[in-house]
C-alpha cells in the first residue's frame, strides 16, 4: 500500500481517505478482491464516486471505500465461489479497501432506492449503523467524504473524533426520525447527539429522545465541517432562496456554511462511457473530424429503429431525462409540442423520448391525436437507445425549473447534440448561449420558465439548423472538442482534491 500521494508534482503523507456512498459505479482493478464485481447506480452519485475512488487510487493516495453489499445488484453468483473465494465474498479481505456494509436489507434488492419512505429509513439507518460501529473503527481515516441523507448521521459521528468531514449535496432529499429510532437501529446516538440538527431546538438528550425529530440531510450539513453542492449557481440559489421547495432551515445551515467559508460547488462529470470516439452502443463511432459523416450514419439507425421518417437532413431534438413536470420541464414541451412539430414540418423536424415518468403518457396522447408517429418517438427509457439518440440527435432538451448539476446537456454536447435548456443550476454553470460569430457558447438557453421561453430556445437552435452546413461543422466541432475536454472526471477530481487539502490544513475543535 502506497504512503505518498504526488499532488500537482508534489509527494507527501498520503492521508487515508474514507467515501462513504450509497451508489458507485466501478471501481479501480486493485482496490480489492470484488472491485471487478461492484456496481450499483441510480444517478450522478455513483458517477462522481467512481470518478473520485479512481483519481485518488491513481495518485497513491489511501482510499477507502463503505457502500451497502447490494449482493443481487453485483451480480455475485455464491454457488461459484469455494473456499478461499466464499470467504473473500463473505468477509472481504483484510487489506481490501472496499468495506461493505453488511444487513439483509441490501442483498436481495435490485435497485438502490425503493418507492418506499419507510424502506429508504431502513437502510439508511442499516448503512450509517455499520459504517459507525464497524467501518471506521477499521478504517481510522484522516478525512471522511459523506454524499446526501443516507449518510447524514455520519458527520456529527466524525466531529465527535475530531475527523474532518466533507458533506456533498447531491439533491434536497431528506428523512426525519427520533433518536429513538436511531438507537433502535443499533447506533449509539447519545455519543454524538448534540452534533445532530433538530426540526426543533432540543432540550436535554432525555427530553429530546423521543420528542424532537433528527433531520438527517440537514444534521449533515450541520455537522460536516465542510460541504458542497454538485454545481456553483446551486448552491448560491440555496443561500438566495430561490427554490421553494428548500426547506428554510437547509437554506439557513447551508448559508452559515458559506459564511464561514466552508461551502463551495463542485460539478459532477458524465461517465467516460459517454465518448462518440469509443462508444460501442453507437451504429458508428465518430471523431470531432468525422462527427458530420457519423452523427447521419447515427440518425439513420435511430430513425429507422423508432419507425421514423428516414430524413438524414431531419433535425432531431432529443429528450433524455426522466419526465417529470415537477423538476424537469417536460409540460413545457407538452404544451408547445403541435405548434413545433408544426411550425417546422417543412424542415422535417423530429422529436424522440427516451425516458420514463409520469408526463409519458401525455406525450402518447400527443402522438395519437396528431398521427405523429412519423415524427416523435416516445419510448421507454433503454441504455444503448439512449446512447444512439445523443449521437443522432442535433439538439439535447434540458428545460428544468432547477437542476442541482444535471448530467444530459454535459453529454449532449460530448456527443455533438447541442444543448436546449433553462438558465438555472448547474445549467447555466455547463451552457452558455451559442454566439457563432465571436466562436462562443455551447448550447441554446431560455431565461424565463415558460412555454414561450422553451418555444423561443428551440427557434434560435432551428436558426442555427438551418445554416451553411460547413459553417455549422465548425461550431459543433469546437462545442464538441472543448466539452470533451471540460466535463471529465479528471477535472471533477481535482476541484475535490483541492477540498480536500483544505479540510486537512485546517484546525479542527476539540470534541467536547
């Protein structure tokens, strides 16, 4: 095991890092005996997780990893492994530095989260009970990375040892329960309760116990001695109370956070996976030279799967997040969806869904009243479809009223597929207005949330459609060769190492 880390050309002590996740998406071949074997994903969590094990395990540092031992999600078939092999899987070696947090609850699942509150509650309580009473007494980090309210309990555990904490903020998701409930679980709350945040002010642990609920994405905030949010502009919206939906008491601790000088925003990355250069989901691959000839080799296998008009010169607009009018703008499109498709019928415009969510079924009736069926696709979400609509599509739809980093315009300009989308969140971090004549910009982006703001954003995208197609070329090329370069875990990794040095430098109180 390595004991010094080479940061920007420089060698020191490496310090042994904790990540502490409930999602991960691989994990770098000689971290452990089951690293080949360990994935379990249900967003950008797991991306920026896998992206940060990897970089640190790159630079020697001592990384270590907690997740839950999602068994049936690893795909791990026990009747294959004898004797040494079952007892690797059983126990997890002794130098390994994967840990895995062991209950019932997560073997037999088959996704990370369930539909159910009260399930979340369980196996929340389940991963933080083991990290707290098993993994951490083994591990003994210098620094723990904690990622949203399933691991909300944890940084007050880390302030009580005097152990620096990083708290990221993933999405405004949280649970409530009693310390009671806590310590039924099997966690020792009375050793860190008072570094836990309350939805009322407590009195003594025994009025407190059974009486005032632990909020545990904010008792997170609260206690880490460090956060972050997955993009700059959302974390500002926090503090300016731009988001209703923010409970006024994550705002406040999120806000006496950045006073202190202990907040920032930090981008997630897409997966590398998401490159036309290499992508073996794709008809074909293409390069930033080639991305003309590929993107219409990619069109005409889309269109011909989904029963499309086969018009290479068709422009396609692509919808890749999950359709939900709560979050992702998908009414909006809803409302304005026959005038566009009409308004642009001579240019042969397309329209394709590759998503799920409640707002799916409207876009069925759409298609049905219209006989549409020639011009928009709505199909349900599918990994390899989805990679072929971004290498097809010319223009990626990404209208959220908020988004705390969002993933699909990073990927759609990757892919050459221009990103559409509202100005908030990490939105406006990764897009900027396309202006051709001073070469600037990558995307199209509306500043009022409304069906006219996404109608005009979708009218400045056909304008730029519907030029000279070298001119075109150039522009989609240099999109496509600077957000390559820009959206990388490399990059990521390295605003996260800077935290990280940081929160080491700095002196930590006294528990008390």
């Amino acid at each position: 095991m390595s004991t010094t880390w080479t940061r920007k050309g420089r060698r020191r002590k490496s310090p042994r890092i904790l990540i502490v996740t409930p999602e991960i998406t691989y994990l770098p071949t000689g971290m452990g005996n089951m690293a080949n074997y360990l994935k379990a994903k249900a967003g950008g969590l797991a991306d920026v997780s896998a992206s940060l094990v990897a970089a640190l395990f790159r630079l020697g540092a001592d990384v270590h990893v907690a997740l839950p031992h999602y068994r049936r999600m690893f795909n791990i078939d026990v009747g294959r492994f004898i004797h040494e092999e079952l007892r690797v899987y059983k126990q997890v070696l002794p130098d390994s530095r994967i840990h895995l947090a062991q209950d019932r609850i997560f073997y037999y699942r088959d996704s990370v989260y369930g539909d159910d509150y009260r399930d979340g509650r369980r196996q929340a309580l389940a991963f933080q009970r083991e990290v707290i009473n098993n993994i951490l007494p083994v591990v003994r980090p210098d620094l723990i990375h904690c990622n949203d309210w399933m691991t909300g309990l944890i940084p007050a555990m880390a302030k009580r040892l005097g152990v620096p904490c990083l708290f990221t903020i993933h999405n405004i998701h949280t649970q409530e329960l009693s310390l009671a409930e806590i310590e039924d679980s099997g966690i020792d709350a009375a050793e860190f309760w008072p570094y836990l945040y309350y939805t009322r002010p407590p009195g003594t642990y025994e009025q407190t116990r059974n009486a005032v609920p632990v909020d545990l994405l904010n008792s997170g905030i609260f206690g880490a001695h460090y956060i972050n949010t997955v993009s700059p502009k959302f974390l500002s919206e926090i503090v300016e109370g731009l988001h209703p939906f923010i409970p006024g008491h994550i705002r406040h601790e999120v806000s006496n956070k950045v006073r202190a000088g202990c907040a920032t925003g930090i981008l997630n990355a897409p997966d590398p996976s998401n490159n036309p250069t290499t992508d073996a989901l794709l008809e074909t691959t293409y390069t930033v030279d080639t991305h003309r000839a590929g993107k219409l080799e990619n069109k005409r296998a889309l269109q011909s799967r989904l029963g499309l008009e086969e018009r290479p010169d068709a422009p396609v607009l692509y919808w890749p997040s999950r359709l939900d009018p709560k979050q992702k703008g998908c009414q909006l499109l809803a409302d304005i969806l026959y005038k566009v498709v009409s308004q642009y019928w001579a240019d042969g415009l397309q329209m394709v869904f590759v998503a799920n969510g409640q707002h799916q079924s409207i876009f069925h009736d759409i298609v049905r009243q219209h006989d549409f069926y020639r011009r928009v696709a709505v199909c349900d979400f599918d990994e390899q479809l989805s990679h072929l609509a971004y290498a097809a599509s010319d223009f990626t739809l990404v209208p959220s009223l908020f988004e705390p980093c969002g993933l699909p315009q990073m990927i759609g300009a990757i892919y050459g597929s221009l990103p559409i989308v509202n100005d908030t969140g990490g939105l406006h971090d990764t897009v900027a207005h396309l202006d051709p004549a001073r070469n600037e910009g990558n995307g199209f982006m509306f500043r009022i949330y409304d069906s006219a703001g996404l109608h005009w954003a979708i009218d400045q995208a056909m304008a730029f459609y519907r030029g000279a197609p070298d001119w075109k070329e150039k522009q989609i090329a240099r999109i496509m060769r600077e957000s390559a370069a820009r959206f990388t875990h490399e990059v990521t990794a390295e605003r996260y190492f800077d935290v990280y040095e940081d929160m080491l430098q700095r002196p930590i109180l006294p528990p008390f």
